[in-house]
C-alpha cells in the first residue's frame, strides 16, 4: 500500500524546518510521497495579513525542485470556501482509496487541537504524525480517553509505522525526530528588522525569491 503523508500550514515562508520535517519523516514513516498543501487562509488566522497564495506556492516549488518524493498539494488553494482541515482530509481520503494517509502537525497544532472544528474527526479519519519542538512539553490531557488509547509515542523507540498492522484504528504518532526549531514568524520579524540572519533559515533559492519580490517588508 502506498504511504503518503500530507503537511498543512501556512508556509509563510516556507523554511528549513519545514523541509527537515519533510525529509526526516518520508525517512523514518518510510514514505512513498509528502506533500505540502499551503493554505489559501488559514482559519486561525483570519484577521491577519498573509501573503498571497501564489507567492507562497511559488517559494515552496523552488525549496522542494530537487527533492523527487517531495510534493504540493493545491487542494485547499483550489477551494478556500472550504478552508477546515477535516473537509480537506475527507476529501484526500476518499480519493487515495489504496494509501494508507498521514497528516502531519506540529507541537502548537496539536496543543490547540480542541480549538480545531470538527477535531475528532481530523484525528480519526487517517494517521496522524505529531512533530515536538525542542525544549517544548508535549501535553495529551487535553484530548479524550478515546483518542489518547490511539496514541504512538516514537520519542524513545523511534521504530517506523507498521505498513501491515492490525489494528484498522487510526493511529496518533509522536516523534522527536525533528530536533530543528525554525520560527517563520521569526523570519518574518528579522526581514523587518534589517536582520540577515534569516538567510540562514530558509534555502538560498527562497531567499533569493523574497528579496527579489520584497516580502516581509
């Protein structure tokens, strides 16, 4: 069965810890494709300014150009009446019939994971692979019984997924694999402030599209 992990955000811009975190996993969860789907607007960040949908398309293309199981998705680019992560998971899920799917979040989305609309629903309907950040306490208190049964701690036996296993439940993976804490509003602060040391946290070819379109000024 084809294994293919799906990574949602913002990507604004798009940086080195976003491409670690796509690179480590498609190692580790023995990944046949992961793919970025950038949002058109994020729900949770409605009411704050983002940059356009095709500049953040266009700096991922450049990131991942040479990277073959790397892939963008524009599902949710496609359709931003529908902006909610379950209607996009639903509608993956029912296309890729013969993949076993994973969705990716990090350390804060799974903190506010209860915030999310239709939550449940997002951490039952496929895999789900939760990356910490350095020196950041992971809580599961937050969620239900139900849901904390399905969860995979890889943080000391970081052991890949099972492509055969036997329970059909879907699965709730916690991995430290990603010891790398990159911040793209950090990025976003140091183009305003004149600092260059933002240079260092995104690709040469990013940072190249950034300055040349002037984003973040």
């Amino acid at each position: 069965m084809k294994r293919v992990a799906f990574y949602g955000g913002s990507f604004d811009p798009v940086h080195d810890g976003h491409l670690r975190v796509a690179e480590v996993l498609t190692e580790l969860f023995e990944l046949d494709e992961f793919v970025f789907i950038p949002a058109f607007h994020a729900p949770h960040k409605r009411g704050k300014t983002v940059t356009s949908p095709v500049c953040r398309y266009a700096m991922i293309a450049l990131a991942t150009n040479d990277l073959p199981k790397i892939k963008i998705s524009t599902v949710e680019l496609n359709a931003p009446e529908k902006p909610y992560t379950f209607e996009t998971l639903l509608k993956l899920k029912n296309k890729l019939t013969d993949a076993q799917i994973f969705f990716v979040m990090g350390a804060d989305s799974w903190e506010e994971i209860t915030t999310w609309r239709e939550w449940k629903l997002v951490l039952t309907t496929v895999d789900i692979i939760v990356v910490t950040r350095p020196h950041f306490e992971i809580e599961f208190s937050h969620v239900s019984e139900e849901i904390r049964e399905r969860i995979v701690d890889l943080r000391e036996s970081p052991q890949p997924a099972a492509r055969n296993r036997q329970s059909k439940d879907q699965q709730i993976y916690v991995t430290d694999a990603v010891c790398l804490d990159v911040s793209a509003t950090e990025i976003r602060q140091e183009i305003r402030a004149g600092d260059n040391h933002w240079r260092e946290l995104v690709p040469p070819q990013v940072a190249k599209y950034i300055e040349k379109y002037e984003l973040y000024i």
